[in-house]
C-alpha cells in the first residue's frame, strides 16, 4: 500500500493533468485524468471540482451534480475544521 503522501501527490500529478487538457477542450481524456484523481483521494475539493466540469461537458449533468455536491461539501468540511477556534 502506498503511503497518503504519496497518493496526495500523485492525486494532485492527475488533476495538474486534466486541468491542461480540460484547458484543450479534450474533455473526455481530462474526465479519464480527473477521476483518476478523485478516486486516489477522495477528500479531495479541486479534483471532484474538474471531475464535474468534465461531466458537464460530456452532457452527464447528473454525475456532474453528483461531484459538485460532494467537492462542495468537502470544502465545506475542510474550511470548518481549519478555522475552528
């Protein structure tokens, strides 16, 4: 098993990936890169963020809900519990 670093990183290498080629319009080969990303980590806001631009674009508006609910809410959590007194 890898370590959480490790997966942190590799996790973030994807997304960085699907990022430039979402930027390209090549939008099925970045959804590939951006559920590769999601799936490595999965309390991760910015790669569920691209997964649901990605969805979008394919027309599968109703997973694409699906990854913006939880990309919010995970944000959400993550914001709460770093500024917590």
């Amino acid at each position: 098993m890898f370590p959480e670093c490790y997966l942190s990183d590799k996790s973030k290498y994807h997304r960085g990936i699907a990022k430039v080629i979402f930027s390209l319009k090549e939008y099925e080969e970045a959804l590939d890169y951006a559920l590769i990303s999601a799936e490595l980590v999965l309390n991760f806001p910015q790669a569920n963020f691209l997964l649901e631009q990605a969805l979008e674009k394919r027309g599968d508006l109703e997973n694409a809900k699906t990854a913006f609910e939880r990309a919010s809410k995970l944000k959400s959590i993550i914001a709460s519990n770093f500024f917590k007194p």
